[in-house]
C-alpha cells in the first residue's frame, strides 16, 4: 500500500481533526454557529431527526465505550447514530461504495486502508469543514502527517497503542543499581552488564499460534523506524525497498543480537516460543525479577495489573521508551489504533466527526478506561495512574509515529513475516534467506 504524504503541508491538516479547543460548524463553512463549541460540546441546530451510519469493528466493552460516548452528542444534537458492526472493514466498504451506499463515517483498522479509500477519491477531506485555527499547538506534527494522504487531512485517532514501550521495575533497576538506557548502545552495554551479575536482560515471546511471530515483528518494525527512519521506513512497508536492503538487514541484525546473544534472553528459544505475551511481564515483576525488561506494547500494563493488582503504578511497575538506535530518528514510535474517517458528508457526520475529536468526548473515552487519547489538551488527571498518564504523555510528544509495519502490510505477507520469525528464533543462521524470501513475497502481493 503506497502512501503519499506531502509531509510538509500535512501538520496543519491532522491537527485540526483533533483540536478540542475550536468552533467547527456542521455545515459547509466553519464560520458558522451550529456543531461542536469551543469546549468540544454540540449544539441541536438542524440536527434533529438526523441519523449518522458508523460502520466498524468495535464490540463488547470496546464499543460500549463508544455508545457511551457518543450519548452526550446524541443528547445534544437530536441525531441518532447507527452502529453496522463487521469483522472486515475492507471488504464492507468495498461492497457499500461499489452499491453506492456508503456508512457516513468508518473506523478503520490501519492507516494503510485509509490511504487506499483516499487514493480512490472515496474519503471527505476533513479540512474542508473543520476549523484549523487552533489545531498546530495542540497536537504534535507526527500525528497530522499520519492522517494525512497526499497532504490532505482525511483520519482521526482513537484508542491508540504505544508500540515503543520497555517494560521494567523501577524498584529492582534502583536495588541493582542499573539506569535506564536512552540508546541502543546503553541497553546493550546493560544487558552485558546484567548477563555478567547472572542475571537474563530480556523476556522475549512469540507463543506458537497462528499469529505467533506478531510480538517479534513488533519489534523489528520499531528498529527498521528507528535505524533507517520514516521515508525508508514507508517505502519498505509500500514494498519498494525490499527486505534485503542494507539497513533493513542491519535492523534484522540488531534484533538477532538479542536473541543470539548468550543469556540475553530468558529461557532462550525455547522460553520465546512457549510464553505467552501476558505471561511474558510475570518475570519481570517476579520477587526477585527472573528477566529484568519486556518489549511489549502499552496494553501490557492491563497485563501487570492483573497479574499484580496490588503493584503500584509507577513506583512497582513503569516502562521507558524504546532506545534510539539513530539520533536523527530519536522520539520515534511504532502504534497500533483505530482511525476514523469519514466516507459521506452529511451535517451530522460533519458533527460527530467533530465531537469525537474534542477534548470532551477524548477525555470521557479516557476515563472510561481502555483508551489513550493523543489530544494534549486532555487533562492528565482523566488517566488512572502515573504509568497510563506518561502513555499518553509518550504518544503526544513524538517527533515521528507510524503504524507497525506489520499492520500496515497486506494480509499475506503479514502472514508470512509472523512464520518467517518464527523460524528465525529456531534458525538464526537463516536470516539473509529469509529477508530473501519475504522480499519475493512482498513483490507478489503488490
């Protein structure tokens, strides 16, 4: 999936699909009265009776969440949302706008098939009736060139992972008097450190299922973004450098020198092959710790509350971002989230687009638990603990984001990147082979 970018008109564009603090109007021009204040609330003017079709994969508690927070503008306005759950947007969306009957806003799983809806002229440009005005200095560039195509603003943000998060015990690095590393020269010198105290660095996993690799891919796509950096990074993900080029293979390296490294990890092939993600934190926070960092996305935290519930955040459990590899690329992070877009422009779309965006439908999502915000003007207080605050915190400071590579990929070779890891923890000698043959299974699925 090809992804154009006209980065240096794009910050002014996302931004504006996230600001709380505006006066957006529901109708074709912004200098209107109607739809979302100021304080991100809406107005009834002309909305009464109107209905708004969302489609998406939201179920259990993750869309009761959105019906609770879409009550508050269904209040407001008189308008009514309808919710057309499914299991494939892609294909969905492919059937409704081929029988031209489009949802009127959908929530997408990637930024990739937002991209592919944008190329084909099948998405409303969210700058066409949001204000602009506030939006630079409340959101970082990183996120308006995210939901930018051709440096046209066309998707929002919601419930976003942190997928540049190092999992640690504060307590235990402070006994042992170990520092957070910054750089990937630091993380290496304290697992060399560590190793010598007799001690493992790593818990790593990739638990054999269907998707076994998809932790481990994680972690490659987070080197590839923070090694070569965000334009090879999206060419490599479009499929137009392939797998076997000079600094994608030196990204491969760095990851196979912490799992061939004598003790670097804990139980060796055998321990990343039969552990489990959410049981890939209990070494960590073992008394006294058995692996002392796990490379995981921010929803380990649901992990460690539930193994540790009496745990504090912060103090007992904490994370640190994942080193830089390069200084050009420093801040850089690797996400998963929904994105939301808007594929028919009615009045009502136009307002709900814009109250999902605002600081008061962020915040009460937030607060609802489950959900990282990346408008900077939610109230740190709205997240539960220290951990959850610095999340965000992490998120809405980032110089570069970009989704990880594997969600970004077409389906199959996904599939493939997750085997090929897999086989490389058992077979490390194999790597160039295998950059060789994913870089053919990337030409083939275009």
């Amino acid at each position: 999936m090809r992804r154009g970018r006209g980065r240096r008109g794009a910050p002014a564009l996302l931004a504006v699909v996230l600001v709380a603090g505006c006066t957006v109007s529901v109708g074709t021009s912004a200098s209107t009265s109607s739809g979302p204040s100021a304080s991100g609330t809406a107005s009834r003017q002309g909305l009464t009776g109107q209905h708004v079709r969302v489609l998406g994969v939201w179920s259990g508690p993750e869309y009761d969440s959105f019906a609770t927070v879409t009550a508050a503008w269904k209040t407001a306005t008189g308008a009514t949302v309808d919710w057309e759950g499914t299991q494939d947007p892609a294909a969905s969306l492919d059937t409704a706008i081929g029988a031209g009957d489009p949802p009127d806003i959908a929530v997408l799983p990637t930024v990739g098939l937002m991209d592919t809806l944008a190329a084909h002229g099948d998405l409303v440009r969210l700058d066409s009736f949001m204000d602009m005005g506030q939006v630079a200095t409340d959101y970082a560039p990183a996120w308006t060139d995210l939901g930018s195509h051709d440096g046209v603003l066309y998707g929002l943000f919601v419930k976003v992972s942190d997928k540049a998060t190092v999992w640690y015990d504060p307590e235990a690095f402070a006994a042992a008097h170990y520092e957070v590393p910054t750089t990937w020269a630091e993380l290496i010198d304290l697992a060399n450190r560590m190793v010598k105290d007799g001690r493992a660095p790593f818990s790593v996993v990739a638990p054999m299922s269907p998707a076994s690799g998809w932790a481990l891919t994680d972690w490659v796509s987070q080197l590839v973004l923070s090694t070569c950096g965000p334009d090879l990074y999206d060419s490599w993900v479009a499929g137009t450098t392939p797998w076997t080029s000079a600094c994608v293979t030196r990204a491969f390296d760095l990851f196979e020198t912490i799992l061939r490294t004598p003790g670097y990890v804990l139980g060796g092939a055998q321990g990343v092959l039969t552990t489990t993600d959410a049981n890939g934190v209990l070494p960590v926070y073992a008394s006294p710790p058995t692996a002392y960092m796990y490379y995981l996305a921010s929803f380990a935290q649901a992990f460690i509350s539930a193994a540790y519930p009496t745990l504090p955040a912060g103090r007992g459990y904490g994370f640190f971002p994942f080193p830089t590899v390069d200084p050009r690329y420093a801040g850089s992070v690797t996400v998963g989230a929904d994105v939301v877009v808007m594929t028919k422009d009615t009045p009502a779309a136009r307002s709900l687009m814009t109250y999902l965006a605002g600081e008061k439908a962020q915040e009460t999502w937030v607060r609802l638990g489950g959900f990282t915000s990346v408008n900077r003007n939610v109230p740190p207080d709205s997240y539960p603990d220290p951990v959850a605050q610095e999340v965000a915190r992490h998120l809405t400071t980032a110089t570069v984001v970009r989704f990880g590579a594997g969600d970004a990929m077409p389906a199959a070779l996904q599939r493939a990147w997750w085997a090929a890891m897999v086989d490389l923890v058992d077979h490390p000698t194999r790597l160039r082979s295998i950059l060789t043959s994913l870089t053919r299974t990337a030409q083939g699925a275009g």
